[in-house]
C-alpha cells in the first residue's frame, strides 16, 4: 500500500508524525507487532515545509558517530544548506518510531522528494 503526501505548508512536526503513524501501519487490519507492513509513504514537496519559529536559528540536529568526541551539532538551516529538507523529515520521523530492529527497516518504506 503506498500512501502518497503532499508537504506544502505543513509544519514539520505534524508532517512527521503522521508519516511516522502511517509507516508503523497500526491501523492496518492485519496489523503485526514484530513485522513491517508493506506499507510505503512517499512526500512529495518537501522542500516546502514550513519550520515555525526561530527552529532553524535555535534548534540543534545532533548526530553521533559512535566514537569518543563523535557528537556533531549543527542548527538546521546547516541541516538544510548541506543535506536539504528531507534530512530534517527523517530525522524527525526517526525519532518517533519505536527503537528496535525494525525501525530501520521501516525507514527504508519513507521516499521523500524535494
């Protein structure tokens, strides 16, 4: 099943949660715990996200490398200059599916198109 979403004027965080519900597919029928739905979310537009407030000056991406003094932050107007609005999208949908083996995998199920 793929579910197609258009971004344009929808603020980051509501955009994010709805594709993170839709790719965890809880309201399938054949809903499954400890299986991924063949569930795909393409956004389109992406690039037309709205951030509200001062987040592109204040807020902080953070990521890590797994090493000692690994940690990177940046304010995402860098995010976006360097990587685009789509790493702000994954970032953010990333951190509200659950944290196990198969978080990964369902984030394979996200297209998104600037």
């Amino acid at each position: 099943m793929t579910h197609t979403i258009d971004a344009t004027d929808k603020v980051l965080g509501r955009l994010a949660s709805e594709v993170a519900a839709l790719l965890n597919a809880k309201d399938n029928v054949n809903f499954v715990k400890n299986r991924v739905a063949d569930v795909t979310v393409k956004v389109v537009n992406a690039s037309k996200i709205k951030v509200t407030g001062n987040k592109m000056k204040e807020s902080v991406h953070k990521s890590y490398s797994g090493y000692p003094g690994g940690l990177k932050q940046m304010p995402l107007r860098y995010v976006v200059e360097k990587k685009g609005y789509g790493e702000l999208l994954t970032h953010a949908v990333r951190g509200m599916l659950p944290k196990n083996k198969l978080q990964d995998i369902r984030l394979k199920n996200l297209i998104i198109e600037e």
